[in-house]
C-alpha cells in the first residue's frame, strides 16, 4: 500500500488485506537499515486471522521517501502521524531492534493510543559499536558484513531455516546492503544516542528475547521488561538478534496470543 504523509510516499505491506480499523490493528516496525519485508509472515499471519496488519517502510527505507529521520523520537512521532493518515485510533505496536525502541517511545509519548507493545531482539540501551558506527558513515560494506555476523545465533551461522529456501545469514547482508546511503548510519546514530526509555509504560508488553543474541543482550531487556506492570517475557534459547528469521513459528505463536 503506497499513500503520503507529510508530502511524501509512504509505503506499508498489508499482507495482502486492505487496511480494516474494525480489527485490532499491528503495526510492525523494522530495525536499523532494513525494510518491511522482515516482516513479511508475522504481517500476513495478523492479516489473514482476524487483524490489520500495517507492516511499514520508515523514511528513507524500502519503498518510502527519504530522508531518513535522525532520532527514535522522531520516528515514533512520524508513525503517529502515519496511524492518523490511516484513521486508526489506536494499534498494537511490533518492533523489532531500533523498531522495538520507537514502540517504546510511541507508548511514552501517546500511551491511550497503544493497546500493546511486542519488543523483539529490544534493549532499553542500544549503545553501537564504535567500529560499526565509523563503517556505516563511510557506507563501507564492511558495517553490512558485521550487523549480519553478529546479529544472527549459533544456527544462523551454519545455514539451515524453518521457512524453506532461505539462508538466514546471506538474506540478512543482502537486506542491509541495499538500503540507500547514509540509512543504516543515521538509523545506528539514532539508537546509539536514545535514552528516553522509561518504566512508566502502562500498557501490555510481551518480550521475545532470543538467549544469543549479541546485539541487545538477553539480562538488559529482561531486567528492564521485568520492572513494567503488565508483562509476558519469552526467551528463546540459541536464537540470536534476528528474530524473524531464526525464530519464525515463535513470532508467530507469540502474535497468536498477543494481538486480540
């Protein structure tokens, strides 16, 4: 689905349904330099089993206008105004990584418009490697080749994926490798600089937390999740960072029970 906001093309996957604000509504949002399409089977799992799915491509990603926004503030209030221009009222927010950190800031700052908060591969923190954040400003390739390596488990390493005809660790490099230039920097900049995360989240939060995973460390999202009123924590044992890919029947499964 293509419309504007802002006076720009936005693009979304619905999973093949129309846009329905008689159903709960998720809205999926990706990590640092990827694109919908990470979301592809939990979309599709919402849309054909009762929910609207609104799996988006954020500024500069994907299939949606550019620039990319330069903080997790702005990203989140950007959605808001996206759910406007859609009339919906109120969502379930799904993100995974840097998306899992605009989730959080879009419940803070709006939280009677959030019926709930899934944080996948999520920490409270997200402070970037030096090396990786020096990579991504020079659109090295390199920045691409370490995200890829670290952010997949064990098995992700080796080959092997529950969805048949996918590699995990190539599909990963090739999705980060072609975001536009500049994306991917200004994506890690924004989740290295955020500290806006609070405790005072009101809504139902459900944590999908894979054990390996290097990237945002299992103890830091646990412990933070742990402190909020209204929690279901799910860990996931020898999945790394990329939850979608090394976990997808969990995903699913924790959609299953989460967006009613």
């Amino acid at each position: 689905m293509i419309f504007e906001v802002d006076g720009r093309t936005v693009f979304a996957a619905t999973g093949g349904q129309p846009v329905r604000t008689d159903r709960p509504v998720a809205v999926f949002l990706h990590g640092a330099g990827m694109d919908h399409s990470v979301w592809t089977l939990p979309g599709r799992y919402v849309a054909h089993h009762g929910g609207t799915a609104l799996a988006l491509d954020l500024p500069g990603h994907g299939k949606s206008d550019g620039p990319a926004l330069g903080s997790i503030a702005e990203m989140a209030a950007w959605v808001w105004r996206v759910l406007d221009a859609q009339k919906i009222a109120r969502a379930f927010f799904v993100g995974h990584s840097m998306g899992a950190l605009i989730g959080l800031e879009a419940a803070r700052t709006r939280p009677e418009r959030v019926a709930g908060l899934m944080l996948v591969g999520f920490a409270p923190r997200m402070p970037v490697h030096p090396d990786l954040l020096e990579a991504a400003k020079r659109n090295d390739p390199k920045a691409a080749a370490l995200i890829a390596s670290w952010g997949f488990g064990p098995a992700g390493q080796v080959g092997g994926n529950q969805t048949p005809g996918l590699a995990m660790l190539p599909l990963g490099l090739r999705l980060i490798e072609r975001a536009a230039a500049g994306t991917l920097y200004a994506d890690l900049a924004a989740c290295d600089a955020y500290r806006d995360a609070g405790t005072e989240i009101a809504c139902p939060v459900l944590l999908l937390q894979g054990t390996a995973d290097r990237m945002t460390p299992a103890k830091g999202a646990k412990a933070f999740v742990e402190k909020l009123p209204k929690t279901d924590i799910r860990m996931l044992d020898g999945i790394g960072h990329m939850v979608m890919a090394e976990a997808p029947d969990d995903v699913t499964a924790a959609l299953r029970d989460f967006i009613r």
